[in-house]
C-alpha cells in the first residue's frame, strides 16, 4: 500500500505512542496484536489505528492483525530513531542538567554532543560525562562537530541571542523548553515547543472542572 501525502501533526504525534505501547508489549513477548486491541491500549478506535498506519504503507494482514516487533521497527524507522543526530544542550540549569542526566538520547535519534552554559560556577563540571563550556564556544563547537539539533534550557530574556548563533552556523531544529518562539524569526526552522507550565495548567483545568461536574451531580 502506498504512503500518504501530507500527513497530518496529529498522526505524527500518536506515532511515539504508538512506539512506546508496542516496545512495551514486545518485551511482554508478545509476537501479534490486532488493530482492535492496539486501539485499546492507545484509546483510539480501531478504524484509526488502521488509518494512522496506512499512512506509512499499512503493516497488518487480515484475519493476523500485526506482528508487533515488525511494527515496532517500521515506526523505528519512520520515526528516525535508529539515526544519530548530532546535538547540543544549551543551558545546564536544574532543567538542562536533568535533563542530560536522565534522558536516553541515543534511543530516540539523538547524540549529545555538547553542553553549553553561561555561569562560571556551572562551567567546567560534568554531567553524564559531557564537560560543560562557555556559550562562547558554541558556534566553533557546532560547526567542528557538525551539529544539527539544539536543546534550549535557558530563560526566554536569552534564548534570542543563542539562536541567532546557532541558526548562523546552521542549526535548524530545536527543542525549545523557553517561551520564545522561534518560527516567528526563523520560518524554516524546526521546532518543537515544550510548555511544562502550559500542561499544569491544564491538569488544573481538567481538575477544576472534574470536580464541579462532581458537585453537579
């Protein structure tokens, strides 16, 4: 079957989930699922599972369903994971450094390559065995080593400055934890915004309203 044109964000973002359920069940050994139980475990219907995955060529046979490793490696591989892209962290705050530390890049298409700071007492310390430098170096260092990705841990006061840096010696995608937006500058970069302030509020609102249809009741 051949592949959609213009796939929609929407599809694109359930992908991981569907990445992160089949890696779940393929280390539960289960060899095959039918489209009716994936669309279960990721609260969708079965008509879309079978839709989301026509779009990269359909993976499933009639009457079988889907053999869950194969299928786990076709999103692997549409996902890009099993690549390497260069990338660097800017910021080794309490955010970045958590970050760092904890984050398995190497299983999600990425290699951190470089950690970048502006404050003397964070520079020259090591977090997961990657030394951090001064943000000075970051456009000789991008360049030597060839880096496409840029994780932003730093205030919105100075995410502008950096970018302009690192769109200059060619960056073009970023992974942006400030509340700069950086499409608004540079239209052809790539970015994926992350508002952790954003989902909090809205588990508040989900909350708030939870809890009147409660008292409504």
């Amino acid at each position: 079957m051949a592949k959609c044109d213009n796939i929609s964000m929407s599809v694109i973002r359930r992908l991981p989930r569907y990445y992160r359920f089949l890696s779940e069940l393929d280390n539960q050994n289960v060899e095959r699922i039918s489209s009716n139980k994936l669309a279960e475990i990721m609260h969708v219907t079965a008509s879309q599972v079978r839709q989301d995955l026509n779009c990269f060529g359909g993976f499933g046979q009639q009457g079988y369903g889907y053999a869950v490793k194969q299928l786990k490696d076709e999103i692997t591989n549409i996902l890009g994971l099993n690549l390497s892209h260069p990338a660097i962290l800017v910021g080794a705050g309490n955010l970045g450094k958590a970050i760092a530390a904890h984050m398995n890049f190497n299983r999600l298409g990425f290699e951190l390559v470089g950690i970048f700071d502006k404050d003397s007492n964070i520079i020259g310390t090591s977090i997961n065995g990657i030394k951090v430098q001064g943000d000075d170096n970051i456009e000789s260092f991008a360049a030597d080593n060839k880096v496409d990705t840029a994780f932003l841990c730093i205030p919105k006061s100075g995410v502008e400055y950096i970018v302009e840096k690192l769109y200059n010696v060619g960056i073009r995608s970023f992974w942006n934890f400030s509340h700069y937006d950086i499409t608004n500058t540079f239209e052809d970069a790539i970015v994926e915004n992350v508002h952790l302030s954003d989902s909090l509020m809205t588990l508040c609102y989900r909350m708030n309203e939870n809890k009147e249809k409660n008292l409504g009741a």
